[in-house]
C-alpha cells in the first residue's frame, strides 16, 4: 500500500509544505559504509556559496567519464560510487568538502593515495582554495600493528603521536605534519571496529581536520587587528592627551572630527572580525565534541593524537577572545571620549551663543536709542517746515488785506504743531510696529 504520508492532505490536515525536505535532512546517514582495508583522500577547499552550480556541473562531469548515471542538478550533498573509487560532495556554507575513498589491499600506505585515481584535469578545476587535504589509510586487523620503525618511515622520520579510540577498537596515528604532496598523513589499524564503527570514526577524524583548522581560520587576521589596535589605542592616548591642552572651539571641533573617524576605523574592524570569530567559536565546539567522542586512550610512549592540537586551538581561541575584548574595550574608550568632547564643543558653543546673545541685546539697545534720536529729530525737522509753511500762509492772509500779526501767530503756532507732529509720528510707529 502506497505511503499516504506524501500526499498533500495527511488525515485530511494540511502538511507542513517543508516536512519531507526536513525528515531527509534529519535521516540522512552521513558516515560511509566503509570495508577494510582502504584508502581515502580528503580536501576542503574555501569558496563562496555562488559557485555550488559549478560545482555540481564538475560532479556530473566526473560521473559521464566514468560512466555512471548523473544525479539532478539539485543537490547539497551526494556519495558517488565509480567503481574502485568512490567519492563524497558536500557543499557547507562557506566551504566544500570532497572525499575520495579507493577499497583495496596496500602494502605501503600514503604510497599510492585515493585522489591518484581521480583524473588530474578534474580535479584543477575544482572552484576554491585547500584549507584541508589529508590522506587517511586503514589497515586491516588481520594485518599486524606496524612497528614505530615502519611508522617512523610512513611519516617521513617526523614525530609521530598517536592513541586508541572507540573504547580501543583502533589505533590512529599521525604526525602533524604537511608532507611534500600538499597532504597531511593519517593510519588506522582496525583492532575491532564494526562495519558502522569505521565510517563513525573516519568522518569524526575528517571533521576534527577540518573544524580545528576553521576555527583558527582568523589568526591571520587576529595578528593584523593587534597591530591596528596598538596603533589604535597609542591615538586615541594622544588625542586625549590633546584634548585637555585645547583653549577654542576650532580646535576642539577638529579633534572631534578625529575622534569620530578613530571611531569608525574601530566599528569598521569590529564588524569585520565578529562573524568570523562567532563563527570560529562554532567549529572550535563542534570539534571539542568530535575529539570527546573518539574516547581516545594513550598508547604508552606516544603523545595522545589530539592532546596537543586542541592545546593549540584553544590557545587560539584565547587569543580571539583577547582581541575581541580590546576591541570592545577601545571602542567603549572613544564612545566615552568622544561624549566627553561633545559635551565641551557644546558647553563653548552655549557659551559663544550667549555673548551673541548678549552682543545683540546690546546692538537693539542701541538701535533703540538711535531710533528714539531719529523720531527726535523727525519731530523737529517736521515741526519747522510746518511753520514755515504756516509763516508763508500767514504772509499770505496779511498781503491780502487781513490784519495779521504774522511773528506773533507764527510763535504761538509753534507748540500746536510740534505736539501734532509728535503725536501723529508717535502713533504711526505704533501701528508699523
């Protein structure tokens, strides 16, 4: 009977339009099924998630020269049988991983790597940079554990470290070390690995490779910033100490201007490391939890394969926090900085402001004054020409016949029109103001 779960009504209640991506994605078997003895290379190459579609056309490219059925242009991740050769895609967020596995015996593990058999042409086109290459042979368990001397020649005479993992079903060694093929070298002799214990164990060693070197992926960046925050922190003591030597507001403006272009330096390199170090601080705990759940035990001379790596991831991670708390420190000291110079140029420009103020208080002061000398002098250059037009009316009236005392009238007329004039000059500022 078909599956009624798939249809778009479930017991006649909508489905969830997501449900079944989400079920794939939480059911899919990430760990290979893996048979001893084997070999397998890894690589991890950095690249933007624009180039997905690339990368699918290179997978579908590999598949038609093997000869084997392409899979759809839609997908994240995808385990490819070619025959001896078997390979594993997956597309992360800001990196891709492809895992290349080749079954067969060996008798000189490393000597003749899984990517061998991948063609050369194929694989320089991949889009991105290595961050991870590693080579990972397994040795059957009905082959004895090789002796330190074979182990001093697998891994070129470097020192090697190695452990017991999965409560002592395997032996993994290593040597730390980037040979001159580019990879670094793993070996594992099953001692009594299940069939689904040894893809668990490979895909955790693959994962521990590649988180612990994205966790320290901005160290790079990390000792750069400490050398911008010395500089950093030297200009901001000298723009302090500048600060309290400023006598005017030009000059407080211009530090101003300094403090806020410090500022924005310092949000610009905030910004830029925050998502890399949250990010650091994510793979730096996924990888804790892959080394807790190898269960390694010590194999007696030998330094525990992960003891020293994770000593140098969190002496790393140390460092990150360290900058990130500077940089959190110094931006707080320019914001404080800044505020308290504000505060200044504000007080100085209040300050400016009120003898401005004060400037043209005293400027309409006297402006009322001229104004009142003006209406002053209007009164009396009105009044005179009054009169004299009333002195020539009155000469007038008398030449006419009519008995006039014309300097008599002309001198009472006197206070009549001056106070008419200033009445009438009086009013009219009244109304116009």
């Amino acid at each position: 009977m078909p599956n009624e779960s798939v249809n778009e009504n479930l017991l006649g209640i909508a489905e969830y339009a997501e449900r079944q991506l989400l079920h794939m994605e939480l059911n899919t078997d990430i760990y290979e099924l893996i048979n001893i003895p084997l070999q397998l290379s890894h690589l991890v190459l950095l690249s933007d998630r624009q180039w997905i579609n690339h990368e699918r056309e290179l997978i579908i490219e590999l598949c038609e020269q093997f000869n084997i059925s392409a899979p759809n242009d839609s997908f994240d991740q995808i385990s490819i049988d070619l025959g001896d050769l078997r390979m594993r895609w997956e597309r992360h967020t800001e990196y891709s991983t492809y895992t290349f596995y080749y079954k067969g015996l060996f008798d000189i593990p490393f000597a003749t790597p899984a990517i061998t058999y991948v063609p050369q042409d194929w694989l320089t086109r991949l889009p991105g940079e290595i961050l991870v290459a590693t080579h990972i042979a397994l040795d059957d368990r009905r082959r004895p554990s090789r002796s330190l001397s074979e182990l001093a020649v697998l891994f070129s005479s470097n020192t090697v470290i190695g452990s017991k993992v999965s409560a002592g079903s395997a032996s993994v060694w290593s040597d730390n070390q980037i040979h001159p093929d580019g990879f670094t070298r793993i070996l594992i002799h099953d001692d009594n690995l299940r069939s689904r214990q040894v893809g668990r164990l490979v895909q955790r060693l693959l994962e521990i490779e590649t988180y612990r070197m994205l966790a320290i992926l901005p160290l790079p960046m990390t000792r750069n910033a400490i050398l911008h925050l010395e500089q950093y922190e030297d200009q901001l003591a000298n723009l302090i100490a500048t600060n309290n030597a400023l006598n005017n507001i030009e000059d407080e403006q211009k530090l101003l201007v300094e403090l806020t272009k410090l500022a924005s330096e310092i949000e610009k390199m905030s910004t830029r490391s925050s998502h890399r170090f949250s990010a650091s601080q994510t793979y730096h705990a996924i990888m804790q939890q892959r080394i807790t759940e190898l269960r390694e035990e010590r194999i007696e001379g030998l330094q525990m394969l992960y003891e020293y790596r994770k000593q140098r991831v969190t002496s790393a991670m140390g460092t990150f926090d360290l900058v990130r708390s500077r940089l959190e420190i110094l931006s707080l000291r320019v914001e404080r900085a800044t505020s308290m110079l504000r505060t200044r140029v504000d007080i100085s420009m209040e300050s400016q402001i009120r003898d401005l103020l004060k400037s043209m208080d005293n400027r309409a002061h006297l402006q009322l004054r001229l104004q009142q000398t003006v209406e002053g002098l209007s009164v009396v250059v009105l009044s005179y020409y009054l009169l004299g037009i009333t002195g020539y009316g009155l000469k007038a009236l008398k030449a006419a016949g009519i008995a006039v005392n014309v300097e008599l009238a002309t001198g009472l007329a006197i206070p009549v029109i001056v106070s008419l004039v200033f009445f009438a000059i009086h009013k009219f500022r009244k109304m116009m103001g």
